[in-house]
C-alpha cells in the first residue's frame, strides 16, 4: 500500500530567518511596577509573564521578552523604550 507524503512548504519563516527577539536591559531608574506595565502594553503578555521578565532583567542584567516577526519586535522595542528601558531587537539565533 503506498502512501502519499507531504513535504512542508519552506518558508523563511520555518527556516528561523524572520524569527526576532526583543531584549531588555536592567537600569536603575525604572520601577518593577513600570516595567512589568510597559511590557504587558507592549508585547500583551500576562501580568505573571511581564512579573518573570522584569525579574530576569533584574537579576541577569537582562531579559528575553518577545518572539516574532522583525516589524513586531521592532514596535514593541519602541513602546518599552518609551520609558528609558533598553529594548534591542535580534534576530533569535545566531547564523
């Protein structure tokens, strides 16, 4: 009995080419309280989420926030940035 297969359409997106990610940067001047708001308004993560992220930041110096395309990252790095907090956006891995 034959089967047929499928091959995945190969995107760049499956490829890991437009996969980005925004970083945070541990300061001194902003609050828990304002960087876990600015991040639930930038990326829409739970209170929980933005909770562990401020806490990484924190204690690492910095912190992973958000996944996705290259344009979204870009927009959430701008509104973190709107309060002082370094947001760099990267591509996810290293080629």
């Amino acid at each position: 009995m034959s089967q047929t297969v499928l091959e995945p359409e190969l995107s760049l997106d499956t490829l890991g080419q437009s996969r980005w990610m925004v970083t945070i940067f541990n300061n001194d001047t902003n609050s828990f309280a304002e960087v876990i708001a600015i991040l639930i308004e930038a990326t829409g993560c739970t209170i929980e989420e933005a909770q562990i992220e401020a806490w990484e930041a924190h204690t690492y110096g910095k912190a992973p926030v958000h996944f996705g395309a290259l344009k979204v990252c870009d927009e959430a790095a701008g509104v973190i940035s709107r309060i002082g907090v370094r947001a760099q956006v990267t591509p996810e891995w290293e080629n």
